[in-house]
C-alpha cells in the first residue's frame, strides 16, 4: 500500500511525464520526417487517446483530466517550441534531426514491448519489416518527385487540417512532409509563430473533423487486429526516422566540433528516449 506522501510524487511525476510526452508530440508534429501518431504510439498514448476520442460522451471527465497535460504539453510544442525548432532545422538541421533520430531509437523498445503485449507471430515481424521497406521507398520517392503549388484558401487551410490530424490517426505518416510538397508548411508554421488566426481555425477545424471522423474506424481496427496495427506501425516508425536521417550534402559546412556535438546531440536524444520507456514502465497508469 502507498501511504499518501508517495500517491502524490507517483501522480505528480506521472502528470510530468504526460506534459513531456505531449510536448515531443506537438513538436514532433510540426517537425518533417515525423509522425504525431507513430510518437503517441511510442509513448503509450495513441490507443487510450483513439478509444476516448472514439466514445467521448464515455467516462468524459476522467479522459479530460488524463489527457489535459497532454494536450498542455503538445501546445508547447507547437506553439512555444515552433520557432526555436524553425530555426534549429535552418541553422542547424544536422544536429536537431540526430536528436530526434536518437529520441525515436530509445523509444523504439517501448513500442516493440507493446506491439507484442497481446501475442507476437512470425507473421507480424514480417509485417513489420515489410512495412519497413516499402514505406522507406515510398517515402523516398515523395521526397524527391513531389513539389506542387497549392492556392492558400480557407478551403485549402481547412483540407492542411484534416492532413495534420491525419499524422495522429495514421501512426508513422508525417503531415509535415506532405505541406512540404503542397508548399504549404511554411506559410502554417509562420502562422504559428505569429499566431494567425485566419490560417489557425480552419487548420484547427479541419484537424477536429478528420480525428473525430476516423477514430471510431481505428478503434475497431485496434480492436480486431491489435498485434497487427501496432507492427505495422512499429515498420512506418523504423521507416520515418530512417528518412529524416540527414542527407550527405548537409554534412559539408560541418566542422571537427559539429561533428563532435551532433553525436553529442544523438546521445542525448537516446538517454531521454530510453529514460521515457522507464519511466513509462515505472509510472505507467491503469
């Protein structure tokens, strides 16, 4: 039995961590590469997010409370980590991808460990690594062949909503890269920086419609085939962190001492990654 003094400390660290986890999904979020989604899933938080969003009239104040420093952190991360991610990937993209490669790595046993927490086939590790492979070379291609022109109109901010939400519902898409190549994410992230509220609603209603709309058809899918959702998410995540891995040519401007910190960088990203799984592990909630 825990006296109070421990209930507090368990709870106080366990809303933290909530708040920490939602800040590198909010950041994750608007950064290129990765995936809202497939960072809920590491840390634990995309089934119970799907399964409240799916039934909310279902126990709606115990799920406001669980998920509000969720939702406090991803915030931060999207607003107040915006430009500080914006600049870092112009100034110093090589160092801010490898710690973010490095946090997605030490999350990466978390995520196996719950891909397989209801049984675990052959089959699913050959989902997994097919997955892998395919969504690589998908992603590849888009990369390098897809750069069009969008007109910026309400309807257009309302369907860059709907794509955004899409990154949470779909574990590993990144919606960062499909505004990259409608050219539309950098005109969302400078309206974030300045808080532009004429391209913020529509993003944010078109986000809402899309999550309540698709949640109740991920729901079921968890439901009938839960092993084989979270191995196909688990290859989308290998895939996601493989292609935000910097390019040769970005490694040209880089002296002895970059290099010395992007390792550095790469580490650090790995230690809070791991750290997360443990304390997942420690303080993980019923």
């Amino acid at each position: 039995m825990k006296n109070h003094k421990e209930t507090s400390r368990f709870q106080f660290v366990d809303w933290l961590l909530r708040v920490l986890k939602g800040t590198l999904i909010g950041s994750g979020a608007i950064l290129p590469g990765v995936s809202g989604g497939a960072l809920a899933a590491v840390f634990g938080l995309y089934e119970p997010l799907i399964l409240f969003i799916s039934d909310i009239t279902n126990q709606f104040v115990k799920g406001i409370r669980y998920f509000l420093p969720v939702g406090i952190g991803a915030l931060l991360g999207v607003f107040v980590l915006s430009y500080p991610l914006d600049y870092g990937l112009q100034y110093y993209p090589v160092h801010v991808l490898w710690a973010f490669i490095g946090a997605i790595l030490g999350t990466l046993p978390t995520l196996y460990r719950e891909a397989g927490k209801n049984g675990r086939k052959s089959s699913h590790i050959f989902l997994a690594i097919f997955t892998s492979i395919i969504m690589f070379i998908l992603l590849f291609w888009a990369n390098r062949n897809l750069d069009l022109q969008v007109e910026q109109t309400n309807v257009t901010w309302l369907l860059s909503g709907a794509i955004f939400a899409s990154g949470f519902i779909v574990p590993g898409l990144s919606p960062s890269n499909f505004l990259i190549y409608l050219n539309l994410y950098q005109p969302l992230t400078r309206a974030i920086r300045v808080l532009d509220f004429s391209i913020l609603i529509p993003v944010a209603i078109g986000a809402l419609v899309c999550v309540f709309l698709f949640a109740k058809a991920i729901r079921y899918l968890l439901k009938i085939a839960y092993a084989t959702v979270f191995h196909f998410v688990f290859g989308v995540v290998v895939a996601s962190t493989a292609i935000i891995a910097p390019s040769l040519d970005m490694y040209g401007s880089l002296a002895a001492l970059d290099y010395g910190m992007v390792i550095l960088f790469f580490f650090l990203g790995l230690a809070l990654g791991l750290w997360m799984g443990r304390l997942e592990d420690t303080y993980k909630t019923a």
